[in-house]
C-alpha cells in the first residue's frame, strides 16, 4: 500500500508527467476501475478543485509544460478569489453604510413627528440702507461636550452664542444701514461619528442632535430675517461627513450631515422671504453687493505656513474659468483670522482638550462678519462671543444628550484583558 503522501505527488516517469485530460493539472491515483470487459484500470482524479475530473486516461506531458500550466491555473484560482474577496467585501461595507444612513433617516422622521420646533419672536425693525452684509457661520459643532475650567459648551451653551451673536450683528450691520444679508454656513455644523458600528448605534443620537441643530439655527435665522432681507449658502465640512473619508464630488460632499441640516431649513423656510441658496456643496461663489465671495471650510488647504499663496492659488484657479474672486472666507483651523483677501474663522465652541492640549492651540469662541459698501470696500470683524449674558433660544433640553469627541481624541485606545483570581 502506498502511503498517503506518495498519492499526492505527481505521477510520471523521466521528463513527463500524468495530467487530467480536461484541465492539464497533475493528476493522483484514487483507486481502480474495472470496465465492460472486466479489465482492472487505475483510475486518476485531478487535482484541481475547480476541476476535480477523475479519469482512466490521464495525458502525459513534458514537466515544464505542467509547471507552466499548473502557475497559470493557480493565479487564474487567485485572480476569481481575490475578485470575490472585492465584491464581497464592497458589498458588505455598502450595506452597512445603508442601514446606518436609514436608521439615521428613520430615526430623524420620528423625532420630526414627535417633537415641535421652538417659533422666533419678532423684535426689532428692519433698517433701510445701501451696502450688504455677510455673516459666517462656521464649526459650530453643536454636539460636542467641553467642560474645561476656562471654558463649557453644550448645546445649552450654544444657544446663548447665537443669541449673542445675533444681537452683535444688528448693532454692527444696524450702525451701518445694512438691509441685505447673506448667512454663510461654511461647515462642520456637527461632529461626525464616522465608525460605521458607532453611526449604526448610535442613531438617535445623531437624530436628536440634527433636530436641535435645525431647531436653534431656525431661531437664528429666523431672528436675522426679522432685521433684515436674508440669503443662506452652505458647503460642507469634514466633521459633518457620513463616510469615512471626505469626499470632493457633489455627491459624496452631498453625504453629510451639514447639508441635511441646509436642506431642513431650507425646507422650514421654503413659505418665508428667506432664500435658500443650492450649489457646489464643497465650494460656492455667491455675489454681495457686486464681490464675489469665495465659500470653503478649508480642511481642503494643505499646509499653514503661507496661507496667502495657498488661498492665492484657489483664487488663480477660479480666475482661470474667467471668475473674479474679491474675497475668501473659511474656518476648520478653529483660529480667527482677518486679512485683505481672505479670512478665517473661529468656531462657536472656544478651547476644547483637543486643540488645547493635542495642537497647544489657543481658541476663543467668535464667529466673522463682513460689511462690504456700495463702491466694494470690505471689512471684516471678529465677533467675541466668549462670554455671554442670560439671553438665549429656545432648546429642548430633554433631548440634549450626545457624548464628548474632542478629549477622546487624545486617548490611545486599547483593549485590557483582566484576570480575576
């Protein structure tokens, strides 16, 4: 009896081998076959698992040819299993990415019927003027948690912010006679949990958190529109993303959470004198008193050390599609910034563990304005918005739950196993 390794080498003699008549693959010995005239064959089967033939006739072939034959097999064996691998790992990521994104929606509906957003009350008489006014609003990022002993922020606090804020913008814009104005969303209007698992489960969260959103920006608005004639642009931030990585194309920018909550209001809006502007959601040019501003978030400028010849080369870039661009405003860095061509905006949550202690950053909490006059002088002015007094809008406290990102980011994540004896 041969042993059970001899059957699984090829078998031949001198410079041939046996090989399955079908595929060519070495063949091995499985036993024997008596035919109609009762004669006892040796039967063959392939070893091949996609073929698997099992013969009385193998062919006989040069080594080399099997060699060369068998290599070619095998990588056409791993080219199919690699392809699988692909489509089923694509697919599986896909579907996981569906079903967050509809518990998302579902959820987000649900909170819709159940709960009402809060109504402005109408203060103030629009003033009558020349020129126009921009208000940026940027890394707002309502559902992040900082308790820092020089500085707290919650949606609580952020509802204080905005009130604030809005009562600085009338008396700057009021002083000058503004009438027209437009409220520029340049990004992460929320943080993004973009583990798919964590999105999955954490759903209502990310519902209750877009709701109060939707609800303190409407008051805000609401209350801009109450003073003034209003137009709101948006683009999207990299915080507000639903994948994981950001994406440049409308419509993996479009897959964000800053643009759910533009189109909520939009929709809120859509019976009011407000208008809702819809364009590229990375980038958008939208005319003010005949300038042309520039709207990014700025995660898509690469490197701080010359900031002027990065935005100068943006601007270079619009100028070679017969654009003129006046003036360029962004936020992400959290750091404010004003200058001749450009400027960059704080965000509403001030100093968190983060920028503090990971990026040795200090951060106020401010937002920008501009004025630009009617013969197209710009100024630029950063609001303070640190401290603020008791005047706030409406939230729903009940639904103000969410979990801090900032100081997690400083945490080496690692798995301890404990053993209890």
């Amino acid at each position: 009896m041969k042993k059970q390794n001899d059957m699984e080498q090829p078998i031949g003699s001198g410079e041939y081998t046996l090989v399955c008549p079908k595929c060519h693959t070495y063949v091995v010995k499985t036993g024997f076959y008596t035919n109609a005239e009762n004669e006892v064959l040796q039967r063959y089967q392939c070893k091949n698992s996609l073929c698997g033939h099992r013969t009385t006739t193998p062919v006989s072939i040069d080594h080399l040819e099997m060699v060369a034959q068998n290599i070619k097999i095998k990588r056409s064996h791993q080219k199919i299993q690699d392809i699988n691998r692909i489509e089923r790992k694509t697919f599986r990521e896909h579907s996981r990415l569906e079903n967050a994104c509809a518990e998302y929606t579902k959820e987000l509906i649900e909170r819709l019927e159940r709960n009402k957003f809060h109504a402005f009350k109408s203060e103030g008489v629009a003033p009558v003027g020349s020129g126009a006014g921009v208000i940026q609003l940027s890394d707002l990022h309502f559902n992040e948690l900082v308790d820092l002993p020089h500085n707290k922020y919650s949606f609580e606090v952020a509802a204080k912010r905005l009130k604030r804020f809005a009562k600085e913008i009338y008396y700057t814009f009021g002083f000058r006679g503004i009438q027209n104005v437009l409220i520029a969303f340049t990004g992460d209007i929320m943080n993004s949990d973009r583990r798919l698992d964590e999105l999955l489960s954490k759903a209502t969260n990310r519902s209750k958190a877009t709701f109060l959103a939707v609800d303190l920006l409407s008051q805000f608005i609401a209350e801009i529109a109450t003073n003034f004639n209003v137009a709101v642009a948006s683009v999207t931030g990299n915080e507000g993303r639903v994948d994981k990585e950001p994406g440049w194309a409308d419509i993996m920018a479009s897959h964000n959470y800053d643009w759910t909550i533009h189109n909520m209001l939009s929709v809120m809006f859509k019976d009011s004198d407000v208008n809702f502007l819809h364009g590229d959601p990375t980038e958008q040019v939208v005319n003010v008193a005949g300038q042309n501003f520039l709207l990014l978030h700025g995660h898509g400028i690469k490197g701080s050390t010359n900031l002027s010849d990065l935005v100068t080369k943006i601007i270079g870039k619009y100028a070679g599609r017969g654009i003129t661009i006046n003036y360029v405003i962004f936020g992400h860095i959290h750091e404010a910034s004003i200058g001749d061509i450009y400027s960059r905006s704080s965000s509403l949550v001030g100093a968190n563990a983060f920028s503090e202690y990971g990026l040795n950053l200090l951060s106020r909490a401010s937002q920008n304005v501009f004025c630009v006059d009617d013969v197209g002088n710009i100024n630029g002015y950063k609001i303070d918005l640190q401290f603020t007094g008791d005047e706030t809008y409406e939230i729903d406290s009940k639904l103000a739950s969410y979990n801090a990102k900032s100081s997690d980011k400083l945490k080496e994540h690692t798995v301890i196993h404990r053993i209890v004896i």
